[in-house]
C-alpha cells in the first residue's frame, strides 16, 4: 500500500488505513458498474472551506451543451430552440474568483486542493490502490454548480484517455428530494444511484462500460444549488 500520511491534512484518517482500502478496494471490483462511495471523505474543516468557496465565493457561468454539437460552445438561444431529445446539459461551471475573493482561506484551499490534484503522487496512489486501476497523472479538473431545472443527460466518460473518474459533493443538507443524483448504468442495464451527500466521493471506472446521467434538480431547492468538484485521472502514458 501506498505511504499516505501526506494525505492525513486533507483525508479523514478511517479512509487511509490499509483496512479500509481493501474494502473500498473489493466493492469497486465486485460491482458491475465499478464505481464506489467514500463518505465522510474530506477533513471537515476543509470540506466546509470549499463549500464556501463553491457556494459563495466563486464566479460561475452557466453553460449549455447538445447531443448533435459535442464539445462545441452552445448558446442558450440555440440549446433553447434545439428538440428537447438533443439537449444535453445545462449547469454552470466555475470560471474564476472575484478580485475581492481571491486570496480567501477558502479560495486558498481550493487552489490547494487542485495542486494536490495535479502533482500529488500519493493521492493517485491513493486512488490505485482503492480502485486496483494503474493511474498516471492528470490536470483534469473541475467545479460545477447546478441550479433548479439543470441536469446530464446519459453519456459515457471514456473519452480524453481518461481512466478513473471523481465526483465531490459539497453542498451541506442536500437530501434526493432536491434532485441531483447520479445515475450509473452497467452494462446489462442495472441502474445504481450515488445521492448528492455532502462530503461524499465517488470513484467510478470509465471503462467498464457504463453510462450515467444526473437527475434534474427540482423546484424544491429553491435557491440551492448542488456544488460539486470533479476530476479525472488518465491512463497511464
């Protein structure tokens, strides 16, 4: 197992314990879909700086994207005129901090979590072990914020040479009445559901031959958005 005791700052301790990684370990590999949940997964200190941060502090645009014009910019005009059955997303992703926000401890602790994305050996290794997936590095990152009536429709992740996908989940008291969730579909068509649970992680294989979606959020939100922090980890070069 890898040393991890550069992660204990950033990481709950009961996920670091050799223990514990061969569990996550066994049901990643015994699920069909591949994939699974790490509760409880920041230090909560941490957690809620960059619940703050998401919530609050950070700039986010909105964005809108259609089956029939993959990773090409879409204005709203045209998404909103497009059939329905081509609409991919819409959300917002975050594109910047506010000058008056920019050397915040909670602006200071996302960027800190994005280094030790990049250039952290011992979070990828972390990740090997918990997945049994050989992982190289990546600058695969991001923040997105969904507000009432945003979704993902079905897709896959295997793309970019991408190998081992990370969702974070950040927004505090979110509940599965708000909408949200993620949907993984295996391939013999068995759906499994991943809520949108603060402080959760969630691993999942893009190469095991799934698809996922994430569910629309609903009006009972309000004004709540479901703030979230995604990475990717390639193969290997």
């Amino acid at each position: 197992m890898a040393e991890r005791s550069a992660l204990a700052s950033l990481i709950q301790s009961q996920h670091l314990n050799d223990g514990a990684t061969r569990s996550y370990r066994s049901a990643f590999e015994s699920h069909p879909a591949r994939f699974v949940v790490l509760e409880e997964f920041l230090v909560p200190e941490i957690a809620a700086r960059l619940s703050e941060f998401l919530r609050i502090e950070g700039e986010f645009e909105t964005e809108f994207g259609l089956y029939s014009a993959e990773d090409q910019p879409i204005s709203e005009a045209e998404w909103s005129s497009a059939p329905q059955q081509d609409r991919f997303f819409r959300f917002s992703k975050l594109v910047g901090t506010p000058a008056e926000f920019r050397l915040s401890d909670n602006a200071l602790m996302y960027l800190r979590l994005r280094t030790v994305f990049h250039q952290d050996e011992s979070l990828r290794s972390f990740f090997e072990d918990v997945t049994g997936i050989d992982l190289g590095m990546s600058d695969d990152f991001g923040s997105h914020s969904m507000a009432v009536g945003d979704f993902l429709k079905s897709h896959d992740d295997d793309n970019r040479n991408r190998r081992l996908a990370l969702v974070l989940y950040l927004s505090p008291d979110w509940t599965r009445d708000l909408g949200g969730s993620l949907h993984i579909v295996d391939p013999s068509g068995e759906e499994s559901v991943v809520p949108a649970t603060y402080n959760s992680l969630v691993a999942f294989d893009t190469k095991a031959g799934t698809t996922h979606y994430v569910a629309p959020i609903t009006e009972a939100a309000g004004d709540e958005k479901r703030a979230t922090i995604g990475g990717w980890y390639h193969a290997p070069e």
